[in-house]
C-alpha cells in the first residue's frame, strides 16, 4: 500500500513539474520585435490555445490532489493503529513464570474490631504495598466499634471495610465464659476467611490482625514465597513472624534468611485457598491458633519463616491481657533492610533440600554446654555451636537461659524445625537440638 501510494505522489510531482516547465516556455518566449510584420492570424491563435490547455491541466491536477488527499485520509481513518512488531525470539518459560506471578493478585485480611490504632496499620501497608491492584487491602471488623469504623472510613477506596452479620456473643461453655472473646476472635476469622476464600473467589491471602506494623520488604516476602507454597505440599503456610526474633537473639544482617519451621507462627501469614477448603469445615469455636498447630491439622507440614520479623505487634491491649507482650513481644526486631526475595533463589527451602544442608550443618557444629558457651562468648572462635536438650525439661531450661520462649505446643517449640531451634547468643549462631536420632515431637511435653 505505501509503495502505491509513493509511486502515485511521484507521477502528481513529475506532471506538475512537466506543466511548469511548459508554462515557464511559452511566458518566457519573446514578443514581436517593434516594426516587425504581425503574426498571421492562425499564429495567433496556438499560443492562446495552448495556455488555456495548460491551465485546464493544472485546474485538473490540482482537482486529482485534492481527490489524493481525501482518499488517503478515509484510509487513515479506517485503518487500526499499527501494533509494535513482536520479537521473532520467544521468551522462556521462566521469564514467563515470572511475569505471571507479577500478575497474581495477593489480598491483605486486616482482621480489626475495636482497636482506633488500626491507623498505624493501615499506613505502613498502604506505604509500602507495590501495587494496590495485586494486593488489594480488605479490613474485616469485628465489634462495631464506631471509632475504629470510622478511622477505616477515613482511608476512602484505599481499602474494602466489610462487616459480618453478627456481632453478639457465642455460645459457649459456662467454664469458658471468661474466654468469650477468643470465641469471637475464631467466628470472626472463619467469616472473614470465608469472604476472601468463597465470596471473592481469591486463591491465596495474607493475613494480619490490627495490632501489627509491616517491614518495608512485607510485601517483596510474600510475593517471592507464594510459587513455594503451591510447588511444596509440605509446606502450608509462610508467616512474616518469629517467635524468638528479639533484638540480640537474631542476625540482622542476615535479614534475608529463611527457614522452614514445624511451629505456627501466624501474626502476619500467608494461606492459599485449598488450605482454606480443608480446614473451614472443622474450624474450632475458639482458641483457633493452638488448634492450628495440633498434630491433626499441621500433619506433618511445615511454615515458612525469616530469621528477622517482618512485622511487630503494638497491641499489648487484647483478649490474651499482655500474655508474653512486656517479657518478648515487645521486644522483637523489625526487619528496616530490604530484601529483593523475588529475585533470590529461595529452592533451600524445598523439604528434601533443606534437611540435607540445614540438618547437616546442626549436626555438624561442636557440641557444647551451656557453662561453656557462656564463658567462651566473645572468644576468638565466633562458629555456629550445638546445645543438646535431652527431655522436655532439658529443653525448657536451656531456652530459658537463652533468653527464648520456652512454651511448647503439641511438643512443638517456638521456632523449631525437627526439633532445632536456631537463636544467636551474644553474637554466635547456636542450635538448640535434641540428638541425632530425633524420632518426633511428643505431644505431652505441651
């Protein structure tokens, strides 16, 4: 089409060129010299003739431009924009993988009720998320706290405020009517978990109560950790807390560590929907944490979580009345660095690779006492250690001494994986593990 189109300019350009030239001819000729013969009648005449025939040339070409010119407009109208050319090289499957995973959209579940402090929640989400497309911030309260609904309010479109239908109290036991508020909390987690899972049809969510304060690498985490949950079924959750992440008990400049754990941290906590599908069926009436980490609901699967904390709670008010808060929660580090964990090769984590590298190197560092330790820290020799625990007093002494929480669920400490549970202590790495032919977690020891 361009080719005719140019071809057709050119022969407009080469006539109006030919005719010119005519003109300028026969204008430039020279009149009849003064005194000379006039010019025969039919002499006369040609000049005459051929000047008209000129100008009815050029009144024609000008007629057939303006016709050019209309029809090339009708055909810019009609024709579609050019697309850009497509590279003749295919991408590759990974980068594909890659571009789709950016597209996934991940919503945040604030779980709110009648906490106005809310606010300092919402900010730093909302400061830090990447994309409010891909992470749409949805906050489900509880309560009907006229306050805390009206700081949601406040923040307009940013976030979706939902309510569930009741807001009274749940039949429950006489000897648990002192607990009405952890009935209320698992009433409110299973509506708002089934409007994200059932009625919004998304297929993963992060989960966070509105008493946490999110690190500026919240979202970066979550995004790089979601491919692991849907390759690994012996994973089932990745949560942005650690139990034991207190300021001296963790590397912080190791900020991009990961380790897989058999204990439920929550507190901030990635699930995908299929998760969601087994559990909404049994969820329990209260207490729904220490549910979760009993041996019939984890069955053998394990989370993920950082060597430092990508959230910290404020809340020390609640149902639980500052359980833990003064003596650790407060005390826990907030990771301030960003990882770039979407471009980290996070494969270490993968059930059979992780026993064989982490297993190896708690079995591989020296055995120590506790006395020894102590006394050799801030040596010379700054490698990881072992502590042994033998029996559940064993461990509970020895977390106690370290400055860790020392409760257990179901068996299962804080932290641990396999029974190990890796703290620094005045700047050395130590494993805290029970011997090498650990054969599982005994539930009596909770």
């Amino acid at each position: 089409m361009l080719k005719k189109r140019s071809l057709a300019l050119l022969g407009a350009a080469l006539f109006l060129a030919w005719n010119g030239l005519l003109l300028l001819f026969l204008w430039g000729r020279p009149g009849p010299a003064p005194g000379a013969a006039p010019a025969p009648p039919g002499a006369r005449v040609l000049p005459a003739q051929l000047l008209q025939l000129a100008h009815d040339a050029e009144a024609e070409l000008r007629l057939q431009r303006e016709l050019l010119l209309q029809i090339q407009r009708l055909q810019r109208q009609r024709t579609p924009p050019k697309t850009p050319k497509i590279p003749k090289t295919t991408p590759k499957p990974p980068q594909k993988e890659e571009e789709e995973d950016d597209e996934v959209v991940i919503p945040v579940l604030v779980l709110a009720c009648d906490r106005s402090s809310v606010r300092r929640c919402l900010d730093k989400l909302l400061r830090y998320r990447p994309s409010a497309r891909r992470f749409p911030v949805i906050v489900s309260q509880d309560c009907g706290h006229a306050e805390t609904a009206a700081v949601i309010a406040s923040y307009g479109a940013a976030v979706a405020h939902i309510r569930p239908p009741e807001l009274g109290e749940v039949a429950a036991p006489p000897e648990h009517r002192k607990f009405q508020g952890y009935y209320r909390i698992a009433r409110h987690y299973r509506w708002a978990l089934g409007q994200v899972f059932g009625a919004l049809r998304h297929r993963a969510a992060i989960v966070v109560e509105d008493d946490l304060e999110v690190a500026p690498d919240f979202f970066e985490y979550f995004q790089a950790v979601l491919p692991l949950l849907r390759e690994d079924r012996s994973l089932w959750c990745a949560s942005a807390w650690n139990d034991n992440g207190r300021e001296g008990l963790v590397d912080a400049g190791r900020a991009e560590l990961l380790y897989r754990t058999d204990f439920f941290p929550g507190l901030g906590w990635l699930l995908l929907a299929e998760l969601w599908e087994e559990l909404e069926p049994k969820w329990p009436p209260a207490f729904w944490d220490d549910w979760m980490r009993r041996p019939e609901q984890r069955r053998g699967r394990a989370c993920v979580r950082p060597e430092v904390s990508r959230t910290m709670t404020f809340g020390r008010k609640g149902v639980s009345h500052g359980q833990f808060y003064d003596q650790y929660l407060r005390f826990i580090k907030l990771n301030e660095r960003f990882v770039p964990f979407t471009r980290l090769d996070l494969s270490y984590l993968k059930k059979d690779n992780y026993e064989q590298i982490f297993l190896s190197q708690v079995y591989a560092a020296p055995e120590v006492r506790l006395e020894e330790l102590q006394r050799d820290a801030g040596g010379g020799d700054s490698g990881p250690v072992r502590l042994q625990y033998r029996g559940r007093d064993s461990f509970k002494a020895l977390a106690k001494a370290l400055g860790l929480m020392d409760d257990l669920k179901s068996g299962v400490p804080r932290g641990g994986y396999r029974g190990v549970v890796s703290v620094v202590c005045r700047g050395r790495r130590v494993f805290l593990a029970p011997p090498a032919d650990w054969d599982g977690y005994d539930p009596s020891w909770s």
